[in-house]
C-alpha cells in the first residue's frame, strides 16, 4: 500500500516545482522530502524524480502518480473537514499562504491570537506571492491565503475557491526629504512625470499597477532600481535614489530622510482570504478568516 505522507510531498514537489519549495510548505527539511520520494521510489519501483540542472524534474510517471495523490488528498480533506465540522471547534492543521507585507504586518498577531484561543488548532503560515497562493489553494496544496490586488489589477479566483475580503489597505508616495514633493500636501498621477522610481520586479502586483497608472497618465516611468521587499525600497528611498509609491502594511516607521505625501486619488489594494469551497464548513476556516478581519479593523 502506498504511504500518503509520501504521496504528499511529490504532490508537494509537483505544485512547488523544487523539493526546497515543497519542504518549505510542508515544514519539512528538503532532505526529509527527498526521503520520502525515495521511498516512494523504492515502493513503486519506479524513477519519479530526475536531475535537470541544479533542479529536478518530474517524470511522466511521476506527474501521473502526484494527479491521484491529488484526488486522494482531496477526500482525506473532505474526511477531516467533516470530523472538524462535526466536533465544532477550530482543530488539525491549517496551512496559511500569505505575501510579504501581510506576513509581516498582520499574520503574527492573527497566528498568535489564534493560538491563544484555539489551542487544538495548528496553524502554519508560509510567505508566498499571490499570483502563486492563488493556485496553490485551488489544487489543494494550501488550506488559506491572504492575497491583495489593486483597483486597476484585480486577481483573478479559478472556480471552486471562494473569497472574504479583509480590507483596503491605502499606498502613500515616498521621497528623499530633499525631493520637490517633500513639501506638499498631496500629489496628483498627472504630476508623476520624469521621475526616478524604485519598485518591485516585473511580474508583481505592485510593478504592474505603477506602469499601467503611470502610461495612463501619459508618462513611461524611469524605473531606476528593483527589489522585492518594501524595506529595500524605503532605503533606497533613503539614499536619495528614486522615489515609490508602497503600501502601509508592514511597512513599519519611515527611516530618517523619507518624506511621506498622499497621492490623488489613492491608490488602494485589497486584501481577501481565499479558500476552497470545500472547505467551508471548517471551523478553523471560519475563524482564521473571522480573526483575519478582526485584527484588521484594530
């Protein structure tokens, strides 16, 4: 008989793309997946995983078998949600996906307060973009995520996920304490020309909203330096290097030689949980998500 939890980290590896990724999300150590997979190797008699670089890939045999692994996680899921439901409380494990800022600025207190109150829950948060966690809650890889996409740039939902929104969360203009915008009340998008810009790499949520807001305006933005987290940006800021537009959440306080101005109109981003349909009925479901807007209204 094929073991699950050897099932579930190809199936990890599968969705993640790496056996350090698929460690990652399992709270495992890349060498304990490795195990596992060797294992299934050794039980199925069959090479699943092959070296491509400094990477692996997966084998044909072994995308069939992480396709059933994937059916049969599906109805282990549907049995603990069941059991859940049927105790009433929060319970089990809980696997939360979340983006850096949210990780960072709202995650602890939610992870801690439901710890504090659940004591039968387990909940583990792992940091991912949400164009990623998207996915990875719908092919089950993930039990919530929190996501955020901006007013002009809505995230897409596949079918069979559903969403409760957590809040909106404003962006503010930051600039050198020298910059001519230091000074002003607000700055409208039509002033925003000729500017150096910092901001995060093509392909974010954040890079997308400020080059479509930016040729909506009529500028093409001068995008100087790149980076992912928002304190590399706020101390490039610092160093008099360009300017940003970056959110509130997480963003802690403001480094000497950074000046905040208030854009007109705000730019805005979401935030939503997401989570698979059938998962619902969990309690632990209902509360994450109801701890999630509490700690926000806060």
């Amino acid at each position: 008989m094929l073991d699950l939890q050897r099932l579930r980290a190809l199936h990890a590896v599968s969705v993640h793309g790496s056996v350090g990724a698929a460690a990652t999300a399992l709270g495992y150590t890349p060498s304990a997946v490795s195990q596992q997979i060797a294992k299934l190797e050794r039980e199925t008699r069959t090479v699943l995983l092959q070296r491509e670089g400094r990477g692996v890939r997966l084998t044909a045999e072994a995308l069939h078998l992480a396709q059933t692994a994937q059916e049969l996680l599906a109805l282990v899921e549907r049995a603990e949600t069941e059991l859940e439901e049927r105790r009433g409380v929060p319970s089990g494990r809980l696997t939360i996906a979340a983006f850096a800022s949210a990780a960072r600025g709202l995650l602890p207190g939610v992870l801690a307060d439901l710890a504090a109150r659940h004591p039968a829950l387990e909940a583990r948060l792992t940091e991912i973009d949400p164009h990623l966690s998207v996915g990875l809650v719908a092919k089950g890889a993930v039990d919530l995520a929190v996501v955020h996409d901006w007013d002009i740039s809505p995230l897409p939902v596949p079918p069979g996920v559903e969403q409760a929104v957590i809040g909106e969360d404003r962006c503010t203009l930051l600039v050198p304490e020298a910059h001519p915008f230091a000074g002003r009340a607000a700055v409208r998008r039509e002033d925003l020309g000729g500017q150096r810009w910092v901001c995060q790499p093509p392909g974010r949520v954040c890079h997308d909203w400020l080059v479509r807001t930016l040729r909506a305006a009529g500028h093409e933005p001068d995008i100087v330096h790149q980076a992912d987290e928002n304190p590399t940006l706020v101390a490039l800021v610092a160093a008099g290097l360009g300017i940003c537009v970056i959110p509130r959440l997480g963003r802690g306080p403001l480094p000497a030689g950074v000046a905040e101005v208030a854009l007109e109109p705000a730019p805005v981003r979401r935030l939503y949980a997401l989570w698979r349909a059938g998962a619902a009925g969990r309690p632990s479901v209902r509360e994450t998500v109801r701890t999630l807007q509490g700690h926000w209204q806060d």
